[in-house]
C-alpha cells in the first residue's frame, strides 16, 4: 500500500474517532437535567464535531491534491466529508419533515404581564 494511502487512511480513522468520541463524550456529562447541563452537553459535542468537520477537509483536500496518483485515494480522502455532509442534511431534513406541526392558535403565546393592583383607599406613610 502506498505511503498516501495510508496517510489519507490514518485520517479517515482518526476522523471517525473524533466523530463517534464526540457523541461519547456529550453523553457522559452526567448532571440535572437542566438547560446547563443541556449547554456543556452541547458545548462538548460541537467542538469535537467541529475537529472532526476539520480533519474531514483535511483528508479531502489531500484526496483532491493527490487524485493523480490513483482514484481510489481521492474517494476515501472524500468520504468524510461526504458523510459528515449526508449526516447534516438528513438532520435537518428529518427535524423540519418529521417536527410537530402546530397551527397558529396551539402555539405558545406568553402570559400578559400583570402588575398587582393599586390600593388607592389607604394613604401612604
């Protein structure tokens, strides 16, 4: 095998193991269930995913920069990205297809702010 292969090889593995240690490491943060908890979960799993969006184009611009020597280099340097790319659109397409549908009057409509009433009958001190 030859010396790029397995350079664009190595960055496949590793971009898998950031990508499934990013959904790993959001579910072990333990805590109330809460929105700061939400948030660290959060926090922790858009960074990893943001290393693994990097060292996805990473691998395919080394793919692309190295599609002459052989095809086969070039679509495994892709395939990160192209998963991670599948991955957001079904994401995002389930969340807007498949999301509850409600009509105007079942949305949320925030209480009135009420102030408590003016007691005018006593004089103040």
């Amino acid at each position: 095998m030859p010396r790029k292969m397995k350079l664009v090889l190595l960055l496949v593995v590793i971009w898998a193991v950031v990508f499934m240690a990013s959904i790993y490491m959001s579910t072990r943060i333990e805590g109330p269930r809460n929105i700061d908890t939400g948030f660290r979960r959060l926090d922790v799993l858009a960074r990893y995913q943001v290393i693994a969006f990097a060292v996805a184009v990473i691998s395919a611009a080394i793919g692309i920069a190295w599609r002459r020597d052989a095809r086969r280099i070039m679509l495994v340097g892709l395939a990160p990205l192209l998963v991670t790319c599948v991955l957001i659109l079904v994401i995002v397409g389930a969340t807007l297809f498949l999301g509850p549908r409600l009509a105007p009057e079942e949305a949320y409509k925030p209480p009135k702010p009420t102030a408590p009433a003016a007691d005018l009958t006593q004089p103040s001190q």
